[in-house]
C-alpha cells in the first residue's frame, strides 16, 4: 500500500472512530450527537422540502450546504473520504467473495422517489439517509430500520460496498451535482427519475393511509411537531440522548409510525428542566426548546381510571401521584375521610411522573399519559 492510500485510509478510520463516538455519546455535550445525522444534504434539502421551511437553521444547514458546494467541483468526495458508513462498509472488502448479488442500481429511484415524496409532505424511505443510518448504531442493535447496517455489513462480505455503489441515495446526490458527471448521470437514469416522480407522489399519499392506527396513540417527545412520524427520519439520536431512557422504539401502529420514537413511562420520566432530545433532532422533527419553553409544554395529560386506584375504588390512603408530580396539577377530592386524585388538565404537563409513581397494581396503573398533538404551551405558571 503506497504512503499517501495508507494516510487516507488512517484518515477514514479515525473519522469513522470519531463518529461512532458521537454517536455513542457519554461525557460529550449532548448537541454532537445531532452531528452526524445533521451532516447529510440529503436529509437537510429532503426535509426543507417536506417542512416548506428552514427548520435547520444556518448554523445547522452551513455543514451540509459546503458539503453541496464541494461535491459540485469533487463529486463523491464525502464518499471517498469522509462518510463513516461507507468506511464500515469497505472494512469487510478484503475477504469479499466478489458475488454480483445485486445486479441493479437503484440509487437514482430511491434518490428521486424520497426528493418527490417529500414535495408532497412525506419524506418517504428518507430512514435510507446514510448518515440517519449510521446514527442508529448509538443505541445497538434494533429491529427494524436498526438491522440496516449489520445486514449491509453482512452484504458487503458477498458484494463489495454494494451500498454505497448500488443504493446510496446521498452517493447517487452527489453524482448529480458534480458538475462534470451530473448531465450525463441524469440522463442515463432518466426511466428511475420518471419512477421515483411516480412511486413517490403515490407513496406521500398512500402511505398515511395503510396500516392499522394503534389503539394507544403514543405521547411524542416535548417539541414534537403534528408532522412528527411523517419527518422522522429513525436516526435515534432522541432516544440515545434521553438520561431517563423513557424515548422507546415503536411497535405495530400504521405504516407511516413504524418504528418511530415514542415515550414509555414504565421506567422513568420526562424530567422538568431536561431538553435533551429537542436539542438533537437533526429533521425538524422535534424542535428545538429552550428548558423554560420545554418547562411549559404540555405532551400529554394524565386520566385518572378510577375502578383501578386505590383511593377511588379501594378507599385506601395513596396519593402517591400526587407526592410525584412536579407541576401540583394532582388535587384532592375528599370522599369521606379518603384522599382521591383529581387531575388539573391546565397543569399536567403529561411527565408521567404520576403514571411512573403509581402503586396499582390488581389492575394495572391508575394513571395513564395521553397524548396531545398538536402540543400545547401552559401560559402564566411554569
Ligand atoms: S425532555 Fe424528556 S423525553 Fe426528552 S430527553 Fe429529556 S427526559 Fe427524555
Ligand atoms: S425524532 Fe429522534 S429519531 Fe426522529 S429524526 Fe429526530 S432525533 Fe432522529
């Protein structure tokens, strides 16, 4: 290997190293591990469509604007250098079997079906964004989305870097600006253009509507927008920053909530002045708070169900919920000489430190979280 390939390839390995780092997280500020994820133009330009709106901002869309920039003189340069999951999908190219396992490119149909998708409000397959990928490994291994990137490593082992060669919309992306290849690259995918125009208008309206709704609609971090499962890309960035771990991954729902991240109180609350998974939203999907404007957002509210607490149906002495709750939104109902809660919908923030703290147990919790989308803001007292 001559000096300046084993250079480069030093180069890749640290920066792969370095992203899985911030993916990982721990003692690092909790805002690079919207880094990665963040970084893509694909997702950045996808989701602006999709938004009609800016939501990155321009300390956040600077990054992947100049990788734009540079692909227009240097094509897959962030390919060749830089992406993390490309250099975890070259690791296994030395033992490859050389098979042709996929014999197509698709990039082009996927770059255009989630470019045309996203003009009608559904990034559709945007959870194929490399980088949004490459993020998931900061929580381990998931079903789902999740499974991508063992089962591409795997892959790669038969086809090398069939990925990035055949599928990779961002590669594909990068083709297209480049001002050398772009022309020519366009029309010799002109038949995928025309299917991803088709497939993806149809997807953006058809998808919403197939899959059965869950009978339990799930409480959204605080800052989640009324288009939260439609933007999501699944980077799981939220659900690695979350110190409660209560930000859990979906399952069943209709097809556009697949595996998206939703809030269990099972284990943990959403703790008063924490922001953390607005700050690393890299989709708009979750805005960002400040921790006073997160203080005041409402996700959800408690319902008490009284034929399973054990004031209201037992007449035992609890109120448990009421020593929980952050907010004072629990009050008390006498009912002879016995303590029953009653719910202050105007100030339940929907922590579910009440749902958490609840000692029911013959029929299961007393209190659960529903969800409110569109979220509110409590005015006044925080
Ligand atoms: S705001 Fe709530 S859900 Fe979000 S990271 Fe903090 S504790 Fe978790
Ligand atoms: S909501 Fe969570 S998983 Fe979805 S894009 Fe934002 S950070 Fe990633």
């Amino acid at each position: 290997m001559s000096k300046v390939k084993a250079s480069r390839t030093a180069v890749r390995l640290l920066l792969l190293a370095a992203a899985l780092f911030f993916a990982i997280g721990g003692p690092l500020p909790v805002w690079l591990k919207r880094l990665i994820p963040a970084l893509s133009p694909l997702t950045t330009v996808a989701e602006s469509i999709a938004q009609r709106a800016g939501y990155a901002g321009f300390f956040w869309a600077l990054p992947p604007l100049t990788l734009l920039v540079l692909a227009f003189w240097k094509g897959r340069f962030f390919c060749q250098h830089l992406c993390p999951l490309g250099t975890l999908y070259s690791l296994p190219q030395k033992f490859s079997l050389k098979k042709k396992l996929l014999p197509i490119r698709l990039n082009a149909l996927i770059f255009w079906l989630v470019m045309f998708s996203s003009v009608f409000g559904l990034p559709a397959l945007l959870f194929l964004d490399p980088l949004s990928t490459f993020n998931r490994i900061g929580i381990g291994l998931t079903w789902g989305p999740g499974l991508l990137v063992p089962a591409f490593l795997l892959l790669s082992f038969f086809q090398p870097q069939v990925w990035c060669t055949h599928l990779c919309p961002l590669g594909y992306g990068f083709d297209l600006v480049h001002r050398k290849t772009g022309k020519q690259v366009f029309n010799r995918d002109r038949r995928q253009f025309l299917a991803g125009l088709g497939i993806g208008g149809a997807a953006a309206l058809i998808l919403p509507k197939v899959g059965k709704k869950s009978a339990n609609p799930s409480v959204l971090p605080p800052g989640a927008t009324v288009k939260f499962a439609k933007t999501c890309t699944r980077c799981y960035a939220c659900v690695s920053a979350c110190p409660s771990k209560i930000i859990r991954i979906k399952s069943g729902g209709g097809l556009t909530e697949l595996s998206m991240p939703e809030l269990r109180f099972d284990h943990g609350i959403c703790e008063e002045f924490c922001n953390r998974c607005s700050q690393v939203c890299p989709t708009g999907a979750i805005r960002t708070l400040t921790q006073s404007q997160k203080h005041s957002t409402q996700i959800g509210i408690a319902r008490i169900e009284k034929e399973k607490c054990l004031a209201w149906a037992d007449n035992e002495y609890c109120m448990v919920c009421d020593e929980y709750c952050s907010y004072g939104a629990i009050e008390t109902e006498w009912h002879g000489e016995i303590a029953c809660p009653v719910i202050n919908q105007k100030l339940c923030r929907g922590c579910g430190g009440c749902e958490n703290a609840c000692p029911a147990v013959r029929a299961g919790k007393a209190l659960l979280i529903h969800p409110l989308n569109p979220q509110t803001t409590i005015e006044g007292k925080s």
